[in-house]
C-alpha cells in the first residue's frame, strides 16, 4: 500500500530537525520554489514567472523564504500537538488565516497528466504569497476533515520526520518502513538474541 501523503506534512519534513543530519531543504528561495514545483504546487510556466521576479527583487525573495519558515515551523507544532492541545489548533488557525488572506487567486480544477485530478490556486495578486497558499490549505484540510489524530510524529527519537496514519487499524509508528522501522525491528531482534545469549 501506498502510504497517503499530504502536502503540509511534506513541507514539515524539510526541516532541519527532520533532514538531519541534511541540514534545512529550504536553504534559499530557489530551494522553496523547485520543493513546490517537484510538489505540484506550482506549476512550471508560474515558476519561471516567480523566479524571473525574485532575481529583480532578491530582499523580497528572501523576505518570502523566511516566511515559509516560519509558517513550516507553526504546522510543525500543529502537526506535532494539534491533536491533543486546543491551543495549539487555535494558533494554527490564526497563522493559515494569516496566509490565506494576503494573497488574491482564483481556483481552479486541472487534470494531471498523470491520471486524476488536483486543484490549482492561480494567485492573481503577490506571486510570492502565492506560493505557501497550496501548502495551508493543505493543512486547512487537515483541519476540516478532523485528520489530526491520525498525524504522527515518527516513533524513532532520533527522527522527526511526522506523516499521516492511513492505516485502517492506525497504528502505524514510523515514518517509513524501509528506513526506521527497519532499523526498530533490527533493535528488536538483537535485544532478543541478547537475551538468549
Ligand atoms: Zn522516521
């Protein structure tokens, strides 16, 4: 089974907390732009435009960048304890509130070519602020389809890596099988055989 993906716990885990020892996936405007592209969550003809502006305008490509920090950084803690703290889900709200309403689009319903469809967000006013719109809506959705008790933070202490339970018994604990949940199933076994010995 493919594992369900979402696009804002995609964005969470470019962090530098879940990259380590990698360092931050986003370590510069051009960075944040191929991220959404390789996303879907812009498109290639929309990119070429935002990246011919940020060479003209560097201080506002930068300016973009540390915002998309700082909105990762508040899905991460909405990721990590939306489910459990209301306070949290609040401030959450408040920072994709904060995104949603500075950029004017209009929407839009495309086929991929790959089969299936997705929806497209055409900002009509900042390009810039345009591009975190695909990223909080993602986690708006999250919101309204009261999907937060079945996000979950990678049950490997040295991963951070958070990702969506879409197993039907949910008890899925690591962020990939092939990676950590090896590696736990590898600790397993030699604690066992210790234990024989
Ligand atoms: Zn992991």
């Amino acid at each position: 089974m493919t594992p369900r993906t979402r696009l804002w716990l995609d964005f969470v885990n470019t962090d530098a907390a879940a990259q380590s020892p990698g360092g931050d996936l986003l370590r510069d405007f051009e960075a944040l732009l191929i991220w959404s592209q390789r996303q879907g969550a812009v498109d290639d003809e929309r990119a070429a435009g935002i990246r011919r502006r940020a060479v003209l305008q560097p201080a506002a490509a930068a300016a973009t960048l540390v915002d998309a920090r700082r909105v990762r950084a508040a899905l991460r803690v909405l990721a990590e304890k939306g489910q459990v703290t209301e306070r949290v889900r609040e401030d959450a709200v408040v920072e994709i509130n904060r995104v949603l309403g500075r950029s004017a689009g209009t929407r839009r319903l495309d086929a991929v070519p790959a089969g299936g469809y997705t929806r497209a967000f055409v900002p009509t006013g900042d390009a810039f602020a345009g591009l975190m719109i695909p990223i909080v809506e993602s986690a708006a959705d999250a919101l309204v389809d009261e999907e937060l008790a079945r996000v979950r933070r990678c049950a490997d202490p040295r991963c951070h890596r958070v990702f969506l339970d879409g197993t039907k018994n949910g008890l899925r604990r690591w962020c990939d099988m092939g990676t950590c949940g090896n590696r736990a199933k590898a600790a397993r076994h030699r604690a066992r055989s210790e234990t024989r010995r």
